[in-house]
C-alpha cells in the first residue's frame, strides 16, 4: 500500500524537485530586450534587465520621443535601447532590486504620468490607436514582435502572425521601417 503524503510533505516534495530541477538546468542564454510603445501623443522606448524574462531597467534606456518618428530616428532610438538592456544573473547583486515587476502602486502612477503627458483622462483615450512592439536580441539576430492591445492596458500576442526576424548589423533606416511596419500589425490587430 502506497503512503498517502500530506499537504506539506507534497509541498516539500515539490519544493526539492524544483529546486533539483533548477539546479541542473542550463542558464540562459544572453540576450536584451527593449519595448516600444507607440502612443497618439508620443512614443516611449524602454530597454529591460533581462535573465529568463525580462523587468524593466531603472538603470536602462527610458525615453518619450515624437509620435511620428521617421524609420531612420525608430531604428537609431531602439538600437540605443537595445545596446542598454542589460544580462542580470542572479549573482548579480542587484538582482533581488531589478529583477522584478513594479507593483500596483507603480503601474497606477506611470500610467497616470503617461496620461497627464498625453493630456487625457483615461486609459482608454491613452491607449486608443496605440501600438507595441517588443525588440530581442540574441545569437546576433533581432526579433521584432508585434502585440494587440487587450485592455486595461495589458498586450496579448497575436495569433498566427510571425515574428519578424533581422540580422544585428540591419541599418538604422531598415530597422525602423520594419519596427514601423510592426506597430501598424499591433495597431490593426
């Protein structure tokens, strides 16, 4: 007859197989990330700390640029973010600072800021016609993936559409033609 555990002996079971599990996994693979956010009244690149998912980065690139930017000012801006991002291991001793989402608190005032910035209201006047877009780069490639807005200012990916792929040395003018042509996908999404 097999032991029955109790609540807690699953836990610890679990726990122990996790942390095993951890233990013989492969770090990541280094990469940096960097999101753009394309508003009516202005758009704002943000570059990420990143481990196995990326937080954004106090320290990194975070800037409000022009709605309208032209392809070769989108591409310079988002390589710029992109060369901030930064590779945060947890050794790192920053880590237990970065590598975390801001909370309620800290979501409610940037997107009071970014209202009063686009002299609105609400979230939904913010975030009508906006467009996002997430920049990765790893193994010398760039991978561009548009998202469709949700709601409540929350992104969801966009079934069946492809990634847009770049090589790392892309010019400024090519890749923000192709960063262009990604918010349009996110917008009509």
């Amino acid at each position: 007859m097999r032991k029955v555990l109790t609540f807690e002996e699953q836990r610890a079971k679990a726990l122990a197989e996790a942390a095993e599990r951890k233990k013989r996994a492969k770090p990541p693979k280094e990469s940096k990330k960097a999101i753009i956010n394309a508003h009516r009244a202005f758009t704002k690149i943000v570059s990420f700390a990143v481990y196995r998912s990326g937080c954004p980065d106090p320290k990194g690139y975070n800037e409000y640029l022009e709605p309208n930017m032209n392809a070769e000012d989108m591409g310079r801006e988002a390589r710029a973010a992109l060369m901030a991002s930064r590779f945060i291991s947890p050794d790192h001793p920053e880590w237990d600072a970065i590598m975390r989402w801001p909370t309620p608190e800290e979501i409610k005032a940037l997107n009071e800021a970014d209202k009063a910035r686009a002299g609105v209201k609400t979230l939904k006047a913010l975030y009508n016609g906006a467009g996002s877009v997430t920049l990765t780069l790893q193994d010398a490639k760039i991978r561009l993936k548009p998202w469709r807005y949700r709601g409540r200012s929350s992104w969801e990916g966009i079934r069946g559409h492809e990634d847009t792929v770049l090589p790392e040395d892309v010019s400024d003018e090519a890749f923000g033609k192709a960063i262009l042509d990604a918010l349009d996908i996110s917008r009509s999404a």
